[in-house]
C-alpha cells in the first residue's frame, strides 16, 4: 500500500513538473506570437500610411494622450521628428496617438483607424478626417467614444497651438454621432486663446461639444 502511494505520488510530481514545463512553453509562443502580429499590424499601417516627413522636422518632445484605464487618456512624452508646418506637425502626432501606443492597453483609438485628410483654416478651424473605422469600431458608448475624441483634441492641443477648434469627419462625411453618444455635428474646443494670422476673422465661439444620445436609426446600433 505504501509502495503504491509513493508510486503515485512520483507519478503526480512528474505529472505536475510536466504541466508547468508546457505551461511556461505556452505562454513564451503566446508572447512571440503577439510580438510578431504587433510587427505584422505595424508594417502593414506603413505600407498603407506611410510615415510623414518634411524638410522642417526637427527632434521634439510630444505629449501624446494615450488611453489610462477603460475612460480615460492621460498623456505620455515621447520624442517625436515633428514639422514645423502646422497642417503637417498635426498629422505626425495624431499617426503617433493612432499607430504607436506604448502598451496595446493604452491603445485610445480603434486599431485601423487613420487620417484621410487634415485642414488648417485661416480662422484656426482644423477639420479632420478619419476613415469609417474611426465611428465603426469604437464601442458604442458615452466613456468609450469621448475616450476616443479627448485623445484626440488633447494631442492637437498639446503639441499644436494654431489649432482653435477642430471638426472631426468620418470619411468626408459629417455625421450626428461617434457611435450613438458623443455629437460630431459641432466643434471641439483646442486652443480656443490660440492667436490669429493677421487680417483672419475669428469663428464663432461654440461651446464644447458633449455626449447626447442620438436619434433612433437602423444605422446606429449598440456596438
């Protein structure tokens, strides 16, 4: 009896010993994989938008605001080649927010998200953008989507003081909603006291935009 107790108790340890080799084997081909799709999702976003460079660029600190928790952004400091053309310095640190999260946690904006197109009008009203991913895959949600628009106002905020206000788009497109919460029919406020080239006329102040829910639509379902 005791024999056999021994017996099993070997044959439990060997069994444990086993399980935790294949365990930790496990996890090490879990974390290369993970490291080979970041790479993968990375070399594919520069094939299809390219890093941006100019003439101007010159090594700089940026405050980009990523994603802290489920709600909210916070920013982070990373040193970035930014242009010293506005239009241009502006889409360097919104490819910044959108591409090059330091932790997939931090990520504040849907991955195959990006910036079609970015303006900078004389009255300082920049109107931006983003493809359909931008509204299509952002959780349904008043937290999820002014996570998603705060990363984004806060980072042209911080690193583009001649933006005054910014209009956001979803694929040339104005739309009522991010996703059926936040309102995109108006404006957010960036840099409201940023100074106007001479001669440009200020737009009319708005005031900041804020979560409403939207009209019933078959076109906007819970996400």
């Amino acid at each position: 009896m005791q024999r056999n107790l021994k017996f099993f108790m070997a044959a439990l340890g060997l069994l444990v010993l086993i399980g935790l080799v294949s365990l930790r084997s496990l996890h090490q081909r879990v974390g290369k994989l993970s490291e080979r799709e970041a790479a993968e999702e990375k070399a594919r976003r520069e094939v299809l938008a390219p890093p941006i460079f100019t003439a101007t660029d010159v090594k700089s600190n940026a405050q980009i605001y990523w994603a802290e928790g489920p709600e909210k952004v916070a920013p982070v400091t990373v040193e970035l080649a930014l242009s010293a053309d506005p239009v241009q310095r502006a889409r360097q640190v919104l490819r910044a927010l959108m591409e090059d999260p330091p932790t997939p946690q931090q990520r504040a904006t849907p991955p195959d998200a990006t910036v079609l197109a970015f303006y900078i009008l004389p009255d300082g009203t920049a109107i931006a953008d983003f493809s359909d991913s931008l509204a299509s895959d952002t959780p349904s949600g008043v937290e999820s989507e002014s996570q998603v628009t705060n990363s984004i106002v806060r980072t042209l905020a911080s690193n583009v003081p001649n933006i005054r206000r910014l209009k956001i788009l979803i694929h040339g497109q104005e739309v009522d909603t991010l996703a059926g919460h936040v309102d995109l029919t108006g404006f957010f406020d960036v840099n409201p006291n940023a100074p106007l080239p001479i001669g440009a006329v200020p737009a009319a102040s708005s005031p900041a935009n804020a979560a409403k829910p939207a009209a019933p639509s078959p076109a906007k379902t819970s996400r």
